[in-house]
C-alpha cells in the first residue's frame, strides 16, 4: 500500500511491515471472509498496551488511547483463551477512529476499529471492547454463512463476552448489563413492532430490504436469548463451556448455517437430541429462527437484582411529587460502576417527565452524571434532558451531537427531539444541518427519515 509523505497505513495482517517513508506491505496468513480485510491511513502512532496488544490513534489522542487501555486487553484475551481455546490471529490492536465513525466497533482481526466513544478518561467503558474481542472466536473464526443469519455472529458473540465478563467481573454486574441490553431490544421492538419481519433471527434479504435495516438489536440481544436457551438444555455452564470449544473448533475458518450449528449443537449432545429439544412447543429451534417477536426464553438475569435493587429505589425517590431529601442522601452512588448508573438513568427515563424542578436537582446533586464525559451516561442525561424539555440544557444535547456520529447514540436523540416541543424540533433541524457534512452516510440517511426530509433513492 502506498501513502501520501507522513501518512502512515493499518490493516487487519497478521504481518505488516514499512518498506519505506511511503509504502507498507502487509500479509494475513490466515483465511478470512471478504468484510474483514479493512485498511486504513492517516496520520496516525501507536503506544504498546500489553504482551500482543497495541493502540493506534492520531497524536492527539494517543496518550488517552494508551492511559485507557494499558493492560487491559491481555487480561480479556486471556479469558477468552480460557473459555473458547486459542487465540489464532497473533496481534489484538485496537484504533481509534475519527468521531464520525458509525459504529461502536468493528472486529477487523488484528486489528478492531473503534470509536473514540471509548475514552471516557477513567477506563469505565473499556469492557465494551470484550465484544469485540469475543468476535476473535464468533464471527472471525467461525462466519455466518449468508448476512441473514447475522446472529450466529453476534448472538453467540453476545454470549462469550457475558461469559468473559462474568469471569472477570462476576455475575451480578454481567446481569445488569444483560438487563440493559434486553431494554434496548425492548425499545427495538416497540419501535418496529414486535412481528415485524426484521425481528427474527433468520431474515430474508430480499428486494426492498434495507441490508442496513438488519443491523438493530434482534441478532445480538434475540441470538444471545437463543444461545443462553441451548445453554440451559445443557444444564451445566462448564459442559456448554466446552462445547463451544469443540464449535469453534469444528468450524474454524469456515462460514457456516444455523442448521449447521444447531446439527453440530444435538450431535454434541445426543441425549438432547435423543428427548427431541428441537421440537419442544413455543421453543422450537425452527420459532426461534423463523417467527418473528419476543424471545420465547429469557435468561435469569435475578443475581443482577442486588445491583437494580438501590437503583430503582433511587429512581422511584426521584420521581416522587415531593422529594425526600434525607432518603436521597442517604444513598451513595460514588462507588457505583457504570452499568448500575445506566440502569438508574434508564428508570429515570421511563418514569420521565418527573414533577417540576426534580431533574434540575438531580443535576446539581450528580455532577458525576450530568457532566460526565462516559458517552453511554451523555446518551441518557440527554435523553433525560428531552423528556422532561429542559430547555435550560438543550446546549448539552447539541454538544454531544457535535461531537460523535455513532448511529447508536445519534439516532435515539433524534427520535426524542422529533417526538418532543416546537423548540425540541427545531433543536433537531438546527444540529442536523450543523453536523450533516460530518455524519457517515447511513447516519444521514437515518436521521433524514426521523426528520421527514427527503432521502436519495
């Protein structure tokens, strides 16, 4: 690959090496599917994290890309290795893309794509990279075979990261990030409406489907349903531990079908499969691929409670007509980690708008969440601000859309601005036509659609 003087180019190689000022040579030698050879170039450095793991970034970001993830990475690796067997692709780097990237991550082996979303300055989203790692084994080693069956990649995905974050976090705190996954699926359905046909596991991509229109919760947090089903058919964690060693062994660096892995899945149980589990009325494998709606199953989630608990006491004290103060003080959230903020902020949301002043107070009394730099804690003060019209805050909403492009905290704002006053939607058209040129395309085209303008065919 040959650059421009001063730019320096990244692939997702197993080897890369720099012939001279201007040109890089890179090998994989290993197989991968087409939409994981990804190549980038600019002005970039990068700062060792780990053992096999390093950051890239512009040099403006470097030093928070390396203060974040400074041996975080080989400690996630190394669980992984331990549930789902080795790690095949040598090199786990990560780089920072510009804000406008889309996504959260993209799992480009060698190399993951993220968004600069990540640098929260205190490490406190740095587990959101143990999903993309997880793809190292689900989706990078063994590949959906066709783009409908997107939830073999993220769905078991989803559930090797909640197994690496239990191992490393435990059980409770995994739980809540599970509940706040399935409201956003919730949220999902009651946008699209739960029988749409987008809200199966098998879609059919068709003429007049949208291939980006697959792309919402129903494969990561419906999948994780399934393969948490076939986990408790098992019965016993260190039995379906193992026979995801022996699926990721079986299919590596192949692309596969459902039925593939739901034979290999029986095959490895014969007893299961002997009691006829694929058959079982409301939870036949072939409901779970084919009919659209809820997931028939839901995992457990309870050993969470200990953590919702306070939260949603909390929540309930806030949205009370008068408040009390000394139950309110009483409840220290300083030690809180993220996920039980995000719980917290979500139960505001929904009891949301809250008596007069109440939200007001809250942000004088949490400055930790009204003027956190964690995006996932911006996404939802935002929306908080929204739903309760806070005008006085609207400058807050505004920054945060200034200052990323990711579809996932974009697109929700935009629907609550939409949904909101004259002065919400006006809000709405003045951000846009600010920060459009800077919006991945997709974005654009999303947003266009909330907004009733028009969208190029």
């Amino acid at each position: 690959v040959q650059v421009p003087e001063g730019f320096t180019a990244v692939m997702s190689a197993t080897s890369w090496e720099k012939q001279n000022d201007t040109t890089f040579t890179f090998k994989m030698s290993q197989p991968i599917p087409s939409y994981l050879v990804a190549l980038a170039v600019g002005d970039i450095v990068s700062a060792e994290v780990g053992p096999r793991s390093r950051v890239w970034a512009e040099p403006c970001l470097i030093e928070a890309a390396k203060k974040e993830y400074d041996g975080v990475i080989e400690e996630f690796l190394a669980v992984g290795e331990k549930l789902f067997g080795p790690y095949v692709w040598g090199r786990y780097d990560i780089l920072f893309m510009p804000p406008s990237f889309p996504f959260g991550g993209m799992e480009n082996p060698c190399l993951t794509f993220v968004t600069p979303c990540l640098l929260a300055g205190d490490r406190s989203l740095v587990d959101v990279i143990i999903h993309e790692i997880s793809h190292s084994w689900f989706g990078n080693l063994v590949t959906n075979a066709t783009w409908g069956e997107f939830w073999l990649n993220e769905g078991f995905t989803m559930y090797a990261q909640r197994r690496i974050s239990t191992e490393v976090y435990g059980l409770p705190y995994t739980c809540l990030e599970a509940a706040t996954g399935r409201a956003l699926l919730r949220q999902h359905m009651d946008n699209t409406g739960e029988e749409h046909p987008l809200n199966k596991l098998r879609v059919l991509i068709e003429p007049g489907v949208n291939p980006d229109d697959t792309y919402n919760e129903t494969p990561y947090e419906k999948g994780f349903c399934f393969v948490s089903y076939l986990a408790h058919l098992v019965g016993d964690q260190s039995k379906f531990d193992a026979f995801l060693q022996a699926y990721v062994s079986r299919f590596k660096f192949q692309s596969i079908t459902a039925d593939d892995a739901l034979a290999f899945f029986l095959e490895h149980f014969p007893e299961l499969k002997e009691k006829g589990v694929d058959s079982i009325p409301g939870l036949e494998f072939d409901r779970w691929l084919n009919t659209p709606g809820w997931p028939p199953y839901l995992p457990d989630l309870s050993p969470g409670q200990q953590l919702m608990e306070p939260a949603d006491r909390l929540a309930e004290l806030w949205a009370a007509d008068s408040l009390d103060m000394e139950d309110i003080e009483a409840v220290d959230i300083t030690a809180w980690r993220v996920y039980q903020l995000i719980y917290f902020l979500d139960r505001v949301l929904e009891k949301s708008p809250l008596p007069e002043g109440n939200v007001q107070r809250l942000s004088k009394m949490y400055p930790k969440i009204s003027k956190a730099q964690n995006a996932e804690l911006r996404l939802r003060w935002c929306q908080i601000i929204l739903k309760n019209n806070l005008e006085a805050e609207y400058s807050r909403v505004k920054d945060f859309l200034h200052s990323q492009g990711k579809q996932k905290y974009t697109l929700p704002l935009y629907r609550a601005m939409w949904a909101g006053s004259e002065s919400a939607r006006a809000l709405a058209m003045e951000t846009f036509s600010a920060t459009a040129p800077q919006l991945h395309v997709n974005v654009q085209n999303y947003v266009k659609k909330i907004l009733g303008l028009e969208v190029p065919e």
